[in-house]
C-alpha cells in the first residue's frame, strides 16, 4: 500500500498514469499536465490541490478541473482499493466528446488560443463534423459581440470556404485560425441582445423591405433590426430576404469601403454552411455596419475632381430598362476582352459607358460582375513597388469587394447588386494611380524550378521578406507550365496559414481561390492567383507566434513530450 503522500508513475497500455496518496485517499491521473504536458507527477500537493511546476496549473484531483483557464481539466481514472492492491479502472470518467465541446467554449468565451487549438483537434479526432465546429463558432459570434458581423466571423467563413482547396493536413489549422479571430473579436465585447419581430402576423414583404430601406437610410438601427428579424420570422423565402439587404448594401456608395456588402455576402456564404435555421441572428447581426458604415458620397474622392457619385446616380435611372438576365443567352457580349482595358482606363464616363452598353447587348449580369472583379485583380498584379505599403490595402479593398459582388449576384441575382458592379468599377478606377508606373507581368521564365516541389519552392521563396515579383513568377510559370492547380492552392494555403493572422491577407487569398475556381483556365483565374501571391508576399514572413501555438497543440496531440524542448518558457508565454 501506499504510505501518506507517496507518488507513483505506472505505464498501463498507452497510459502514463501517476498515482497520488493523500490519507487516506489515491488519486489516479494521467501524467501529462494537460496544458502543455509537463510531467504532473513532480508537481506539487497539497490537500488535494495538485500544482504542475511548469505554468502554475493547479487541479482538483478529485474531480480533475483546473482552477485556470487556460489549462484544460486533468484525466482523472477511477481507482477502487482492494486489500492490499491499488486497481485501477483506465476508462476515464468523463465523456470526452462532451468535455471538448465544453472546452472548445471556454477557449472561445475567454480567448484562449492553445485551448481552441487542442479542442478542435480532439474533436475531428472524435469523428466531429468540420460543419459543427463552424457553427459553434458562428452562434458564438453573432451573439457575443454587441457591434454584429465583424472580421472574425468573415475570418471564419472564409476560412470554411478555402476547407476543400487545403491539405487535409491544414484544416484544423484553418479552424483554428476562424476560431480564434472570432474569440478575438468578441473579447471583452458586450454581448448583443436581439430584438424580438413584429408580434402578430408579419406585414406583406414588400412593406417589410420598403421600411428596411427606410430605417438604414435614416440609420436607424433598431427600426432596421425588428423588420429583418419580422422578416426572417415570417418565414420569406432567403432570396427575398438577400435582396432587401443587398438593396440597402447599395442604395448608398461603397458603404464603409466595401465591408458591409462584403459581410453581408459572407453572412449567406455562413447560412450556406451551417443552416437557414441560423438566419435570424447571423443576418440581423449585419444592422450595425449597414447603418453606421460611411457612405461614399461622404468622402471627397467620389466628388472631386469628377463627381462619380451623379455619373452613378444618371446610370442608375437607366438600369430599370437593362433586360433581365439570361445566362443562356448572351446577345453581342463578346466577354470580358473588350471590357477591361476601359475598366482600367482614366474615364469614368467610358467606363460606365462600357458597362451599360454591354448590359445592354444582353451579357449575363454575373460575368459583368466577374469582369469588374477580374479587373480589380489585374490591378493588384500590376501593383507598383513605388507605392506606400498601406496602398495594398486600398487595392484589396476594391478586389475583395468586387469579389463580393460577383459572389452575391452568383446567389441571388438582382438590380440592386447591379449597382454594386458599377461601384466596384469606379472604385477600380479610383485605384489606377497605384499601377503608375505599372509592375511588369511576370515573365515567360518560371522561378518555380521543379513543378514537382511546388510547395518547397513557395515556402522557401515566402521565408524571404517582400519577395513579391519573385513569388508572382513562381505562381505564373507554375501556371502557364499546366502544373496541377490544387497542389498551387493547397501550397499558398499553407504558406497564409503558417503566418500570424491577418484580416486583409485572408480575405485576399480566399476571394482569390474563389475567382480562379470560377476562371479556371483563363487570364482572369491566373491573375487572381498570381495577384494573390503577390500580396502575400509582401506581407510576409510575420513572426508566426500563432503557428507555434498551434504546433503546440498539435504536438501534444500526437502524445509528443514538448517540456524537455521548451523548459525555459516563461508563464507569459503561454
């Protein structure tokens, strides 16, 4: 038997288990302090509190809950005494799915990284569906952060929507990532408390969108909130619901550069994913940035020197006589090879011009808006190193909104989204000084050397800061040799999850993977991703403290001792 405060380390199958006596009582755990798994059985006792002596965790060892955080509970085993024998019983007591998804809250609830990491790996371990990881994630943010939609839940989504491009390696590394943007955003945030629909039966659908205009107009959040919310309620069909946001997305210009018709868009990309049953509280989450977002019409580069705003607001008067769309049949439009090099011209008239004629000859309304987006990638391909560093973001914030919109008009095609293509062109043209003087295309020659090791020469070339034309060669030869597309993305996927988190960077490369999906095999498909490329490059390599984190979690998931590595971590490490 043991004697009072004798420990003992016994190896049972897979288990390192360390016993621990106290009184009268053992207490059977697993060995490895389930923070960062230190050796638990050099802690410290002391009435029952167990301290692991690597970050100062302390546990009950009787129940095996941690009294911090950002340590996960102990595996605590059954131990039954007979006689003089110490049995042990090596199925834990908890219910380990359960546990994790607890977990996986608390790591969201209090913004702790490692947790999220260890949580989201356990669970696909435990056969968890990647659609239900993403819903706990998309619940949590919509109703934890009083401000809606934001960057971490368009991180997430986004994150969802590049899954089947990644390696399978890579995919818990992209949860991980959404995940904590989203707890990252809601840190410290007030919750939001929703607003109940209209009672009684719901006012006819288009009263509802009607006075949903009205109230963003006025800004009026709370008005704008109960209709969306009566409308959801009634049970209206998500593409009348789409076009009363969509419509208010573009009664102003360009609202907040571009973000709120980009989050409106990501918000039904999410609802694709997780569910209509969620569109109540994912879509009113939406209201604040409609309302608060600034207008166009506000800032004095839409006015002077060329009012854009009234050239809009002319054309506009004319898109009721546009025909409807008719994919099957595109009357003269001859694509997109006469169209983008007026959209990238110093006209606006010619452009807008351009756009309404090729309305007019019947092109389908989606690949005039796929035209604008390929238009905006061509910019960012042809970014000029002369510029400011902060200009790639003006550059991103045209193609992500531009991508938006082809998106949006894809899913639910409209008038109103029209108007979001002529804002995406005008905002592509307020973009062209920074092609002066434009960046050469990448040239025939490859920087890619063997195909075959795509990814070693990506990763290599992304080690080496601002190696931008170097990178955008690498991807084009790779292109223009016929190498096998997913091995390029799965590599640019790797080479911006590797990297600390970046809002602008995401949303580059996914609306990039989204492009060349759709231009696969054309100029358009390789000028998003070589315009990818480009940007990501220029903002790497960033200090990767997120991708350490994750290796952590990662290691100890595979039961590798991480301590005898990294002794001389600090607790502010963590």
């Amino acid at each position: 038997m043991f004697r009072p405060r004798e420990t003992m380390v016994i190896r049972a199958g897979r288990h390192m288990i360390a016993l621990f006596a106290e009184g009268d009582r053992i207490y059977a755990i697993d060995n490895r302090c389930p923070h960062m798994g230190f050796p638990l059985h050099r802690g410290t006792l002391r009435e029952g509190l167990l301290t692991c002596h690597w970050h100062h965790a302390r546990f009950d060892l009787q129940t095996g809950g941690t009294f911090d955080l950002w340590a996960d509970d102990l595996i605590v085993f059954p131990v039954e005494i007979r006689g003089e024998e110490v049995w042990v019983n090596l199925h834990p007591r908890e219910d380990r799915h359960a546990q994790t998804r607890a977990r996986l809250e608390d790591g969201l609830k209090h913004h702790l990284p490692l947790v999220l990491a260890k949580s989201i790996l356990r669970l696909l371990d435990l056969g968890e569906d990647p659609v239900e990881i993403f819903r706990i994630g998309l619940e949590f943010g919509v109703h934890y952060r009083q401000a809606g939609w934001g960057p971490g839940l368009t991180i997430l989504t986004a994150m969802m929507n590049m899954l089947p491009y990644l390696d399978p390696r890579d995919r818990p590394r992209a949860l991980y990532h959404g995940l904590d943007a989203v707890a990252e955003d809601c840190e410290g945030a007030s919750p939001r408390f929703p607003i109940r629909p209209l009672p009684g039966p719901a006012s006819d659908p288009e009263r509802l969108r009607r006075w949903f205009r009205q109230f963003v107009e006025v800004r009026d959040a709370e008005g704008a909130e109960r209709c969306l919310a009566s409308a959801v309620e009634a049970g209206l069909p998500p593409l009348a619901i789409a076009d009363m946001i969509f419509a208010s997305a573009t009664d102003h210009r360009y609202i907040a550069i571009g973000h709120a018709l980009d989050f409106a868009n990501k918000a039904f990309e999410a609802l694709e994913i997780a569910g209509w049953q969620h569109a109540g509280p994912t879509l009113t989450s939406l209201v604040p940035i409609l309302v608060s977002g600034e207008r166009m019409e506000e800032n004095a580069a839409w006015r002077h020197p060329v009012g854009l705003v009234a050239l809009l607001e002319q054309a506009f008067e004319i898109l009721p006589t546009i025909p409807a769309a008719d994919p099957a049949s595109k009357g003269k439009w001859t694509g997109p090879e006469r169209l983008i090099p007026v959209l990238l011209g110093d006209q606006p008239v010619d452009i807008v011009e351009a756009l309404l004629e090729a309305l007019q000859e019947g092109a389908p309304w989606e690949e005039v808006a796929g035209t604008v987006a390929a238009a905006a990638a061509l910019r960012i391909v042809r970014f000029s190193m002369n510029n400011e560093f902060s200009d790639w973001d003006t550059a991103l914030h045209t193609f992500s909104f531009a991508s938006a919109v082809h998106q949006a008009m894809r899913r639910f095609p409209s008038r109103a989204l029209l108007r979001g293509v002529f804002d995406a062109a005008m905002s592509v043209y307020l973009d062209r000084f920074l092609n002066i003087p434009p960046a050469p295309l990448p040239e025939e020659g490859s920087a890619m050397g063997d195909p075959d090791h795509v990814e070693e020469t990506l990763q290599a070339l992304l080690n080496r800061q601002a190696a931008v034309q170097e990178v955008a060669s690498a991807v084009a030869g790779y292109l223009r040799a016929g190498g096998e597309a997913s091995r390029l993305l799965a590599a640019l996927g790797h080479g911006l999850l590797r990297e600390d988190r970046n809002f602008h960077t995401i949303q580059m490369m996914e609306a990039a993977f989204r492009q060349f999906s759709i231009w696969r095999g054309t100029s358009p498909g390789d000028w998003a991703l070589i315009a990818a490329a480009r940007y990501l490059a220029a903002h790497v390599p960033t200090r990767r403290a997120q991708e350490q984190t994750y290796r952590i979690a990662e290691r100890l998931h595979r039961g590798e001792r991480l301590y005898e590595e990294l002794a001389g971590m600090g607790q502010g490490e963590r």
